[in-house]
C-alpha cells in the first residue's frame, strides 16, 4: 500500500515518514547510546516544530530549560519554519547540538547514519560546558503556539510542572539544590544540603563552641533571610541560638563588617566621646532631667549614686539623646520630648520581678535595651528587647549592653526608632562610620563641633 506523508503522494521509490492512519508520525531519535520513538501529531498536514522539540526533551529526561541547534546533513540549520516541510519528505537526518560549538565529527556522523530507514533519525550530540543562549531561548519561547491550555491542562508549562515532579520523585532533581546536567560520574556536581545540616545541629547542640562554629558557617544563609523583603521567617525561631547563647550578635557584626569596626565604640567612647559630649550637655538649656544625668555622667567610679540614676556610661548615652532629640513629628503625630525617647532606648526591670510579664504587656515594635538589677545604677543583666523575645547581652555594662543593641540592627536588618534616628544616626556615621546615611543638621553641626575640639583627659 502507497503511504502518503504530510506532503500528499510521492514517487513509490522514495522513502516515507512513518505516517499512521491517525496522522501520527514515529520519529527516531538517538541519544548518546540510546534510541526512543518519539511521536508527533500531523495536524492540518503540519508537524509542529515545538513539540517535536519538547517531546526530545521529555524522552531523554533533559532539563527543560536545554538550547538546541538541530543541523541536517549538509550543516545548514533546521528551525521551527522548515521543520515540517523537511521531515515530511522523509529519509532526514538531523543532528541536535546542545550550543554553537558543533564538533569536526559532524560530517561523519552523518555518513554512518542508517539513511535507508522509513522514520526520520535524530542524533544528539551533547557538548560539554553548556552556554545557554538567552538569544535562542526567547526565540523559542515566542514561536510556542500552545504556551497552556487551562481547559485540558495542557501546554508547556504543565508538561514543564509535570517534569519537575517526576524528576523529584526520582531524586533526581532536589527541590532546593543546583540542576545537574552532567552525566554522572566522579566530576558530577551533587547537591548538599550543609546548611540545614548546620542548623539541625544548632538545635541540639549543648557545646558553645559549636554553636558559634554553625553560626558562623549559617551567616550568609541569615543574611539572605533577613535581607529578603518576602521572607516571612522569624529569623529567632529558625536561628534560636540568639535567645540562650551570649555573644552571637557580637560575631554576626563582625562577620558583617570587620573586627576593628565591630570595636570602636568600646576604644572611642570612654576617652573622646564621653568627655566631648559632657562638655556639649552643658551648653543646653538645664532640666531637672537634665541636671541628674550630668551628675552621674561626671562622678567619680565606686561612689555613691542615688538608685534612680543611671550609671556613668548610660548617663552619657542619655546625654546625647538630649544633644540630638527626636525630630519633629509633623501634624498628625505628637511631639516626643527627649526623656520620651531616652524610654524607647532602655528600661530599667527589677530583678524581683518576672522578666515574661514584661515582654508580653510591652508594646515596643523597635528594639530596646532592658536592664535588669537591684537599682538603676547597679545592673546585674542586659537584654535586648525584639519581637516579644529577650537576646541575652555578653555586656554587663551599659556601654558594652548598648553596643550590642546598636549591632542588633544591622545583624537583623532593622530599622530605627523614629524618636531615636539621630541618636542613631550620629553613632553610625560618627561613631561606628558604617556606611552614609541621610543626616539632619543636628546631627551634622554635633558631629563638627565634636570632631574639631580636642579632649583634655583628667
């Protein structure tokens, strides 16, 4: 019986496409050692380019995202434009390139190819070292006719979706590792999952060293977490080593900057900063408030100060607060005086009472500093206050307790408290000099007195 391929009767000497009474065709398609069937459909006396295409790829298990170049015999390339025409005649063979680097052992492929055979051969030739072409990809995008089909839940992305779930289940394709396209063996890139093996770790392990080894090796994967505008993840339930072990927002800073970065307001604050901004506080305008701060700012280690008063180093972290008040809060917000603000920066909790209380009955939305003791002027712990959790201090001083608050910021990437943004402000680029940050003129005239004035240290 004469058989009649998409392009009608032929002479009978010729070789046909295998072309079913259904208008179906059987492709041969050769792979490495491998060979499959792959079957189109004729429709409207046409076979479609793209599906042939996608077919290729679904029989052989390539990613889906693979670029290919088909050649015929004579090197010239086959697109989507004469693919019908050309397999229709039958007795073709084309050879598939993953990119633009065809090997010298084309035309000999080619010659050895079994040319007698009533289906139409395709040999892929897979190159090492893929470069996929973004050219080649959009161009193939754009001439998919049948990107999806809802009503019959077909198309391309169903058969991408489709892929993906069988290689998964395979084991083939992790959900969360690299694609792999190699093909095997000892230079196969094989995924591991060494963060979460990391993170499993931390939350068994007793061994402080330990924890702090896993924290470090986890940073950058915190940092992606903390950074991603769409993460929704508590960053202290996943890493919830910050909630039992000292330290970890101290190493996270450094790890983030440098150790001589992580270290300067400890060295400055104390022989420059100190004394300057004493000597700034006096220049204001006197307040009850006011009046009490200098005093504990200047007296003298180990004597007595009254239990409602800070001690030296919060008292001249107060200080400044009062050089650089909050900003004016426009029409519809109220004014916030700096005593107001100086409340948003630490509280003082007695050490009688239950620290659980606090937490749940606060209403704090930015990070604050809460100093636990018999009277203000002797604490005996710091926490910092987040999210209805308590980050216990390394600090058992107020400077040091502080400058781990002022770190919790960036280690957890927030922002500051409006009433504070030039107290903080002034720490970051005067004090710390941690990146550039819109100013106010407060806090630009402070920094250029301070800067321009030597210290007499007595």
């Amino acid at each position: 019986m004469e058989m009649r391929g998409v392009g009608g009767a032929r002479d009978a000497t010729r070789h046909y496409p295998r072309v079913g009474l259904n208008g179906k065709m059987l492709v041969q398609v050769k792979y490495n050692e491998q060979q499959k069937y792959v079957k189109l459909d004729c429709i409207e006396e046409r076979f479609d380019f793209m599906q042939f295409h996608l077919k290729v790829i679904e029989r052989f298990c390539l990613p889906p995202d693979t670029t290919v170049t088909y050649k015929d015999a004579t090197g010239t390339e086959v697109d989507a434009e004469i693919f019908s025409d050309l397999v229709g005649q039958g007795n073709v063979v084309l050879t598939v390139f993953s990119n633009d680097e065809f090997s010298d052992s084309f035309s000999s492929m080619s010659e050895s190819s079994d040319t007698s055979s009533g289906a139409s051969t395709v040999i892929l030739d897979e190159v090492p070292n893929k470069r996929h072409r973004k050219e080649e990809t959009s161009a193939l995008s754009a001439k998919q006719e049948h990107f999806y089909d809802a009503a019959s839940n077909t198309g391309y992305i169903a058969w991408h979706m489709k892929t993906v779930h069988r290689q998964i289940r395979r084991g083939s394709l992790p959900l969360d590792s690299p694609r792999d396209v190699s093909l095997g063996g000892p230079k196969c890139q094989r995924a591991t999952n060494f963060e979460g093996y990391s993170m499993s770790l931390l939350n068994h392990t007793t061994d402080k060293s330990l924890i702090f080894q896993k924290m470090r090796e986890t940073f950058q994967h915190r940092q992606k977490l903390v950074k991603d505008p769409g993460s929704t993840a508590d960053i202290l339930s996943t890493f919830p080593r910050f909630l039992d072990t000292k330290g970890l927002v101290d190493q996270d800073f450094t790890l983030l900057f440098d150790a001589e970065t992580s270290s300067r307001l400890l060295q400055k604050w104390d022989t420059f900063f100190r004394p300057n901004v004493i000597k700034e506080a006096k220049q204001v305008t006197s307040t009850p408030e006011l009046s009490q701060l200098l005093l504990s700012a200047e007296r003298a280690e180990g004597s007595y100060l009254h239990e409602t008063i800070y001690d030296q180093e919060m008292a001249s972290l107060l200080l400044l607060i009062h050089l650089l008040p909050p900003p004016p809060g426009g029409q519809k917000s109220p004014k916030i005086s700096a005593c107001d603000a100086a409340e948003r920066l630490v509280i003082f909790h007695k050490s009688c009472c239950n620290l659980e209380e606090h937490v749940n009955s606060n209403q704090h939305q930015h990070p604050y500093l809460l100093a636990v003791g018999r009277q203000k002027s002797k604490n005996d712990s710091f926490y910092i206050a987040l999210d209805k959790h308590l980050i216990p201090c390394q600090a058992n001083r107020s400077l040091g307790a502080f400058d781990e608050l002022f770190k919790a910021h960036f280690v957890f990437n927030l922002s500051y408290d409006c009433a504070l943004v030039n107290f903080y402000t002034f720490l970051q680029t005067t004090t710390f000099d941690v990146g550039k940050m819109k100013e106010s003129p407060r806090v630009r005239d402070l920094r250029a007195r301070l800067l321009n004035q030597t210290v007499t240290l007595t």
